[in-house]
C-alpha cells in the first residue's frame, strides 16, 4: 500500500509542565591527555507531544547527551548537574532505581536495532518481557499486547510474525521492533538516537512516521539526535545546535532555518546539497576541525574556524543568550548577523567550490555494460550442502558511461547497486551479459599482465576510509602501494605521492601519519588519492560520503567535482543520499530488485519521475527547509522489498506499486505476467522507464 500524506505544521508551544528539565549537565571521561569534557553545561526543558531536535558535527556531544539523560553511561564517566524526569532528579540513581524507570517513564530507540535487540529472543518474547518487567500482566496478556504493538508500528501479520527472531527482520522492520519496545509502557519521554542513520530513504520515511505515530499514542516528549538537517526540519518543533560539548543555538525550527544567528548554524546549512532545484550553488563545507575536548582554550571553541570571528571571541567564552525574535544564541555577534547587517558564512568561498559549479564535457565511451546478470546459489544444510534457490541479484542491467560523466546507480538495499559495481570491477567475464571498460571487453582478458594494466584504469573509493586503509601504515606507504604494483622507481613513487596529495588537497606533513590520526575527511582524501595514483579512467564510488559529518561532506563533493574537471575522469557512484546524487550526477539509473526502472538525465529524472519507484524515492528525501518539508506530499511506500530469490513473472515492483492497484484489469493482468521494457520518454532522448502503468 502507498500513502500519500502531507506533514503536519509543528505543535504550537503550551503552558504544560516539562516532562523533562536538564540543568546544566556536565559529562567527563578520563583519558591519558586529562579530562575529556565531552558535554559541558546542557540546559534544556522537553514539553509532552513536542520534538527537540540535536544536531551537530560527530564528537559535538549529542550522544553523549543522550546516554547520560538514560543513565547508559560507561562507570569510568563523571555526570554531574539534573536529569530531571517527572520532578525525579535522576543523577545519582543507582542501576536498579534507574532499570525501574528505564523502558518504562523513558524509552530509548537506538542508532543500530540489531545489536538493541537480544538475537536468542524472538521478538514477541522481547515485546512481553518489556511490558511484565513494569507491569503486572500475565504471559499471555502480555503476548497480546506483544502483538498489538507490532501492528501499531506496521509489522504485517504480526501475530505469525511475533514468533520470529530479530536476524528475520529486515533493517527497517528490526527499526519497527526497537520503536515498539520503547513505547510499550507508554513513557511520557521518548529518545531516539540516529533512528534512521543506516536506512533508505524510503524505509527512513516509513520509520519517521511510524515515530511521529508513537509520540503521538504516547503523547511523549521525543528528543530526536540526528545529523540530517532535513529530518528535524520535517520532524522537530525546537532545534539545539551542539557544538564542542555545548548548545550554541537553541530556537523554534522555522527561526533556526529562517535566520540561522550561529556562524556555525549557518555553516551548517550552507553545506548541505538540497534536492529542491536544479542550480547547483557552492557547498561551502567548514574549515578545520572541530577542537578537541581536553583542555579547551579560552574563547569560543568555533572562533577558529569562523569567518566572523572578532579578537574578543578568542578570549572568553560566549554564553547562551537570548537574541529577540529568535531563539537563544552563544555568539557575540549574534544581534548583528539577526538583523541581516551581517553574512555568518562571512562569504568565504574556495577553489574547489568555483570547480563544483562547472561540468565537464563528455567524452569517449569508459564503460559499456549489456544485459548484466549475476545470481547467487541458496543452500540449505551445514555439513552437506545443497541448493534450494537462486537469487537473482542483477537482472539484465544494461548502460554506458563516458569520460567527464558521472553515472548514479540509485535504489534501496538490495536492489543491486553494489552488484553491479563490483562485477565492473572484477574485470573478469560475467556471469551473462558484457562488460566493456575503456574499450576493452573483459572477457577476452586471459593473462594476468592485461588484467594488471586493465585495472589501473578502473579504481575504487570505498563506503568507509577508515576500514579500507590499512592501519599498520602511513599515509606515504598507502599512497606507494599501488605504484609500486605497478613497477614505478623509488624516486618517481615520491614525486608522484607529492603530486597525489597535492591534488586531493592535503597538506605532505600528512604523509607520516597513520590513518588513526587523520579526521574522516582526510581519511577519505587519502583513499580518493589512492584509487587516482594510477592515473585511472573510471572511478567507482561506493557510498563515498554516507560516513561523513555533512560539513567534510561538502568539501569531499567540490574535491571531487573539480578532479573530474581536472582529469576528465568517469565516475560510477553507487549512494543512498539523493540529494547528493544530483548534486554530483549527470545521469541516474533507478534500480529497483537487480532491474533498472528508470533511466535518464539528473534533472529529468528529479523533475519529471515517470516510474512510481522512482517518484516515491525522490518523495522520501528530506528536504532542510521546514515550509517545504511539512506541506508537500510524500509517497511512502508500505512494506518490504521482496526477495530477489522469489521475483515475480512480471514486474518486480507489482506488489508495492500505488498505480498497479487504479490500473484496468488488463494491465494489472501484464503487471502480473510481463515484464516491461524501457520505452522512451517522447521528445527526451535517453530517458526511459520500465512500467505498464503509466
């Protein structure tokens, strides 16, 4: 089933008393250096039905926050200051008081619902034991209400589906399960931290309702940690910008997008990739990094890295304030930049941002890929194993990519982006189908020579810098790795590593440190300098930017904008994030259980989706402006992507597709029993679609 809805407009303040007062809590954790000083005097008050939002960079101290308000912090933590939850201050409790209260006046949802959930349990069971902990209910009571809330939360047959266990679930269904658990004892306090950092678009939207929903049975004060600026501008009534261990800006959501008064609120915003235009404006990512929390200096912590910043900000440390007609601000300059007298980005451009706003012309085919099919074997048994079924991972995947373009494989988990990427990149003979990479097809590569100099010209930057570099090495020895397979002379390696880290922005005092002491964005420079040391054609990008905070996001994106307009290299990025997707693409393929839906360039496919799968994708993406997010109308598909292993005989999106259902009988007869071809958009060449419906 597909929904259409239109987000509501936040609850307007009342005179309720807070379901819960923080007054200035304070976190440390000991560490060789001194004290880390991880939250340093939060004050804030949650009111019953509303929303705050958290935002803030990695290491600003959200979570931080959030543990210590559960009392989930390690012992070695010092906490001081209240917690106070229905007039109950709640520092200083002991771990069986706090148990008491845990699940039952406050529930928790968590960034990662698999290891939330006990896997020995199934989810029935951990339903019931939530709900007899805190209540005097009988097992079977329990189970009922087990399953009542399962279909609150939007499991389908929840009763069959009570008996299984959390590895059955799917990531947004196990998301479901964790909701459910922290709303069964109706808690007048809900916190939710990263609720939806590792789903798809469309599961994040299913999940965000499902939480909007919750609050709204419970009648809960939700407190929502999130880095995505365009989740609590859809979802949070009041935004607090944590920075260095503290608020630095604390207002009603329309004030805060309206007006940013922060510099760095305002930073923030400026490097976010929106989705609801096509012009692409400059990412102004920050500069620098954020301070460590040992031993802070005077000032303002953000002084260093502001473009405003006055002699004065470097010598005493700004309070929260409240600055008139819009929330409460730590800045000296905050009167300034709310009356408009001031810019808080302090119009700071760079090199790489002049790059990002030009494309590059296209040139010679790099990649030509016909009819790709890759399935997996099902086996069943342990000692004798033996196939019960094929899953069918890529199904007849067909496009071509040139030099200077960039080429977007979009679509949810599982629906075969990956696949398709690593089969390019094994430049061996697939499966079925062919694959042509700078002319060449790779299944008449027969000895290892050829196969050495093809894969220099196809290269690869992976989802997590951190996991692909090995941590043993420095920085130079990485960087010399790939040219010394390649048979290049000590003294060319190190005129070239110069040339690498140059050209990715990095300064050669780098070239000594181990991986471990780089940021994530200079983690991930260095592996972009990696995959280009041997002066590659393609570039394959595997969620390149989905470990990073939104700020080094942005200056990744102009990196690798102005080294395409540089090298004229091909890009083939596979991304969750669509508003990065258009942001960085020419052309999108929407990928949909191992098939290409739809297929065109960005702009048209964003301006005119004719693939329901492709509308309801663009409908989920959250939008960083609150009058948009909450009043335009959103598909939200229901349900779960099925299994590759059981496709149906005809279009792989039938069960889930809003127009399959209004549809005549004779087409819902070809939905059922054909599958589409791409049929060419009249007067758009390249952009086809794949449906019966339409």
């Amino acid at each position: 089933m597909t929904l259409t809805t239109t987000l509501a407009d936040p609850a307007p303040p009342t005179g309720a008393t807070p379901v819960l007062s923080v007054r200035d809590l304070r976190i440390s954790f000991p560490s060789e250096a001194g004290p880390v000083e991880a939250v340093r005097g939060v004050s804030f008050d949650l009111l019953p039905g509303r929303t705050l939002g958290i935002v803030g960079e990695s290491g600003s101290g959200k979570s931080a926050t959030a543990m210590g308000i559960m009392g989930l912090l390690p012992p070695s933590a010092a906490l001081r200051g209240q917690v106070l939850l229905g007039g109950r201050d709640l520092i200083g409790l002991g771990d069986k008081e706090l148990s008491a209260l845990r699940g039952n006046s406050i529930g928790m949802v968590f960034q990662d619902p698999l290891s939330a959930l006990t896997p020995i349990f199934s989810v029935g069971r951990l339903l019931r034991d939530a709900l007899r902990v805190h209540q005097d209910l009988t097992k079977r009571a329990a189970w009922e209400q087990a399953v009542e809330l399962l279909d609150l939360v939007g499991i389908p047959d929840p009763r069959e589906r009570a008996k299984s266990f959390p590895h059955e679930f799917s990531g947004g269904m196990r998301q479901r399960v964790v909701i459910a658990m922290a709303i069964a004892n109706k808690p007048s306090v809900l916190v939710a931290d990263e609720p939806t950092t590792a789903l798809d678009v469309t599961v994040q939207a299913q999940i965000l309702d499902v939480l909007r929903l919750a609050q709204h049975e419970t009648g809960a004060g939700l407190v929502l940690i999130t880095h995505d600026l365009g989740v609590v501008a859809g979802h949070a009534d009041d935004i607090a910008v944590m920075y260095a261990g503290r608020f630095v800006e604390r207002a009603g959501v329309g004030e805060l997008f309206r007006r940013p008064t922060m510099p760095y609120t305002a930073r923030l915003l400026a490097a976010v990739p929106t989705v609801d235009s096509g012009v692409h404006r400059p990412l102004v990512p920050i500069g620098g990094e954020p301070p460590a929390l040992v031993g802070l200096p005077d000032g303002c912590p953000f002084a260093s890295r502001c473009a405003v910043a006055l002699d004065a900000c470097r010598t005493g440390e700004p309070e929260l304030r409240e600055v008139t007609g819009h929330g409460h601000v730590a800045c000296l300059r905050a009167d300034e930049i709310a009356d408009g007298s001031l810019d808080p980005a302090g119009g700071v451009a760079t090199v790489e941002q002049s790059a990002a706003s030009g494309r590059v012309a296209a040139g010679e085919v790099v990649l030509r890929v016909e009819d790709l099919v890759k399935t997996f074997p099902i086996t069943k048994g342990t000692l004798l194993k033996r196939r019960v079924g094929t899953l069918r991972a890529v199904n007849g995947v067909s496009f071509e990519l040139r030099a200077g373009q960039t080429l977007g494989l979009v679509g949810e988990s599982g629906s075969g982006k990956t696949t398709t990427l690593l089969e390019v990149l094994r430049l061996r003979a697939p499966e079925g189908g062919r694959i042509e990479v700078a002319g060449t097809d790779v299944a008449t590569v027969e000895t290892a020579g050829r196969k050495r100099e093809l894969r220099r010209d196809a290269q690869i930057v992976m989802q997590d810098p951190l996991g692909a570099l090995d941590p043993r090495l420095p920085v130079f020895q990485l960087l010399a790795e790939p040219l010394q397979a390649i048979g290049r002379d000590r003294e060319s390696i190190r005129s070239r590593i110069h040339e690498l880290l140059t050209l990715v922005g990095l300064d050669a005092s780098v070239s000594d440190r181990f991986p471990a002491a780089l940021s994530g964005g200079q983690r991930q420079r260095v592996g972009i300098a990696r995959a280009l040391a041997t002066d590659p054609k393609l570039l394959a990008l595997d969620e390149p930017l989905s470990a990073l905070d939104v700020s080094v996001q942005a200056g990744v994106i102009n990196l690798l904008a102005r080294l395409q307009r540089e090298l004229g290299l091909a890009y083939l990025v596979v991304a969750h994030d669509l508003a990065v997707v258009r942001y960085i693409c020419d052309r999108i393929a929407v990928m949909y259980l191992g098939h290409i839906v739809e297929t065109g360039d960005t702009e048209t496919i964003f301006s005119d989706p004719r693939h329901p799968y492709t509308r309801a994708l663009l409908s989920a993406i959250p939008v960083p402006d609150p009058e948009r997010e909450r009043t335009r109308e959103r598909v939200v598909l229901e349900g779960e992507q099925p299994s590759a292993a059981r496709l149906p005989a005809g279009c792989a999106f039938v069960d889930r597709c809003p127009l399959h259902r209004l549809a005549p009988a004779d087409v819902r007869e070809r939905c059922r029993t054909e599958r589409p071809a791409p049929a060419e958009v009249a007067g758009r060449p390249g952009h086809e679609y794949a449906c019966h419906a339409v």
